[in-house]
C-alpha cells in the first residue's frame, strides 16, 4: 500500500504569496503572527481541492474572482498571472513522483480569465513517464490545446482546468483523487452549536457544519474510531462522559452527556455547550471522518481551548499523520510545546511590504532544538524562533521558483 505525500507547494502570485516554495513534513506546523498569511496558504489547499470537483469560474468566484484571489503588486496594479504547483511522494503502487501545475491569466476589461498553461507528469517505477501538457491555442481561438501521451491536439475550453477531466483516464486518477480529497479545517463552534441539516455524514464540512451526520456514521461504521473519539473527549472536558448525534425532526443536533455525581447523568444539548468544548469535538471528527483526507489542514487549533487540552489534541493529530498528511498553522506557542515536534515539522510565516513567505528555521534555531536547549515553544516565546535569512533561502531554492521547470520532471 502506497503513503501519498506531498512534497512542495508553490506558490506564484496566489493572495498574499509573490513567489514561494514550501516544502513538508508530516505532520507540519507553520508558525506565524495574525496577519502573515497563514489563512492565504491554507486556502491554496482548498483552492486545489474544490478546483477538482468544481468549475474553476466558480472557485474563483467563490473567493471573490480573479482580482482578489491574484497577488497584487500595488493596490491600483491589476493583479499578474497566478499558479500553484504540486510534488507528491508514493502518490500510489505505480507512480514513484507526480508533478501538477496550471498558471492562470486576467483577461483585461473584464473579470474573465483563461488557464495559460497546465502541466501534469508522473514518473512510475518501471521509469516510464505519463504527462499531458496543455497550452493557450491561439488568441482567436475560445479553446487551448492538450497533449496527452501520444494523443495531441484535443481542445479544452480557456477558462477550464484539464485535470478534473482527464482525471477519469486511469492513469491521472490517482493524483486527481489526491488533490480532491485535501481539506481545510476551520471549526466554527457555532456551526456545531445550531440544529444541522443530515448528510450522508462521509466528510466534515471545514466549519463542522455536518458534524451530527459524520459522527453518526463514524458511530456506524467505525466502533474504535466512536471509541476512541469518546474517551479522548471525556479526557480533556471534565465531567463528559459521552457524546451522540440526536435527531429533531428533520435536524441533526449533539447531545453531550455529562456526570454531576447524580444518579443519572445531566444531558445537554450542543447549544449550551462551551465553545472550546465543540471545537475540541470538531477537531477530533475531522481526524476520524470516515472519507479520510489525503491532506489535513488544521487552522489554529488553539483558539478558544484551555492549554490542558492542546496536548491530548496535538496526540491526536500525530496519530492520524500514521495515515493522511497533517499541516497545521498556529501563532500560539502552547501548540509547540509537545517534546516530539523536531525543526523538520517547523515552517515560519512572516509578511513584509505585501508579501507572505514561508520559510524553514534559521541554523540557531535548528540548533537550540537539537542540543534541547529549549523546546519550540519556549523558542516562540522567547523570540528566539527566528526563519533562515531570506537571502540564504533564495539561494538555496532560485532555481525551484519556476512552475514548468522546462526539461525537469522533478
């Protein structure tokens, strides 16, 4: 059985990023102030999932459209050509490394855009290499030309991504799967404190909206996950001794039971429960949801939860990195303080005239954490952990900067 990771990021022109190469983990932690970005690079990660399952005018215009999802280099600048690329590691039994980009253009006058180039390659073990390489027809054309294997000029339409369709070929399923099933997750405690409309409960929406459908089937499907889920949860809240999904109606809402030294236990439904409390049991579903995601993103998990808990959470997250990859970002140096986070799981994101860039951990940094001199924690509150020299860093990864590294697969 293959382990999927990913490798690199990059980022050109994307919301607050210029140009940037992040490479991972697992599980990864990117530590940065309120305002650095942190938000910006998640969201890459649910633009390139949602971009595999829904037109991309509708990503786009979910977020804004063009004008707010490209990085601007003034604010009256009309905003220049954006891309992401991907490399993933093991991406299944066959397929040793993938590649993925696409660069996207603005069309002037109006707020239309069209896909400029999109570039897929895997690389399979027996050293043979699958590509399609798609590029702008010309300019009179409303279509733009893919060439896929040995079969050349099929035409797409300028303004869709050729991924989600040649994902159905077997062999572009994989890294199409891969990318889709990536996801963010932002609990909103409110979301999980009103009644909820029931799904097939497979996967969390990223707020936790549906968190009374997935624990349902989690409960159904899944009795260790239930159990563990249980147990977890009963440890880092006082007195809780279970939660269940309960229908009203044609509604979902929780039920938390917990244990007042009565004879019965004091049942409570969601919406009088803390919101530490809800957002503990957001994180733990998203872990544990029955259409495990390829990649995990967990936004600030320290928000509005009691420095006891953080640890039992951070268990949790290295235990599901056993089987998905984990990201999580964090300005909170409580969330560093568990001794099994090493330099390789630390990223730093800082903002400076506009622009966000992640970077690894500075050599005296890296060091302090080796010799355990201090923890990664202690470093953050300190001051001390301090990204390498943006110089030193550009130098290192200038050459990587290139979304179609031309003659390069890797």
């Amino acid at each position: 059985m293959s382990n999927p990771k990913l490798r690199k990021l990059k980022l050109h022109r994307f919301r607050s990023f210029e140009k940037d190469v992040v490479e991972f983990d697992n599980p990864t932690f990117l530590v940065g102030q309120n305002g650095s970005g942190k938000s910006n690079f998640a969201d890459a990660f649910a633009f390139l999932a949602e971009a595999m399952s829904s037109p991309l005018q509708a990503v786009l215009e979910h977020r804004g459209g063009f004008p707010a999802v490209g990085h601007r280099s003034s604010a009256r600048g009309r905003p220049s050509n954006l891309g992401l690329a991907v490399t993933i590691d093991n991406l299944d039994s066959d397929t040793v490394l993938a590649n993925y980009a696409f660069e996207l253009r603005a069309l002037r006058g109006s707020y239309g855009f069209e896909v400029v180039r999109e570039r897929c390659t895997l690389e399979r073990t027996d050293g043979q290499i699958d590509l399609f390489d798609r590029h702008l027809a010309p300019k009179e054309s409303k279509m733009s030309r893919l060439t896929l294997g040995d079969v050349s000029d099929l035409v797409m339409d300028r303004s869709a991504l050729a991924l989600p369709i040649v994902g159905g070929d077997a062999r572009f399923k994989s890294i199409s799967r891969f990318l889709s099933e990536m996801r963010v997750c932002r609990i909103e405690p409110t979301a999980l404190r009103g009644m909820q409309d029931p799904d097939g409960g497979l996967r969390l929406h990223s707020d936790g909206s549906n968190a009374a459908s997935v624990l349902r089937e989690i409960q159904r499907e899944s009795r260790d996950d239930w159990k563990l889920i249980r147990e977890v949860l009963e440890s880092i809240v006082p007195g809780t001794i279970g939660v269940q999904p309960k229908k009203h109606g044609n509604k979902l809402t929780l039920e938390f039971k917990q244990d007042w030294a009565k004879k019965e236990p004091v049942r409570f439904e969601a919406s009088n429960m803390s919101d530490g409390t809800l957002r503990i049991l957001g994180l733990l579903t998203a872990v544990f949801q029955p259409q495990k995601p390829s990649l995990l993103v967990i936004e600030e998990p320290e928000a509005t939860m009691h420095q006891g808990a953080l640890g039992s959470i951070l268990d949790v997250l290295r235990h599901a990195a056993r089987f998905m990859q984990v990201v999580v970002t964090t300005h909170s140096p409580d969330v560093l303080d568990a001794k099994w986070i090493e330099d390789r799981h630390l990223r730093i994101a800082t903002w400076s005239k506009g622009v966000t860039r992640v970077n690894v951990i500075s050599q005296a940094s890296r060091q302090a954490l080796c010799d355990h001199l201090m923890g990664a924690g202690e470093l953050l509150r300190s001051n001390a952990l301090t990204p390498m020299s943006e110089d030193l860093f550009d130098d290192e990864i200038k050459y990587q900067y290139e979304l179609f590294p031309e003659g390069n697969a890797h």
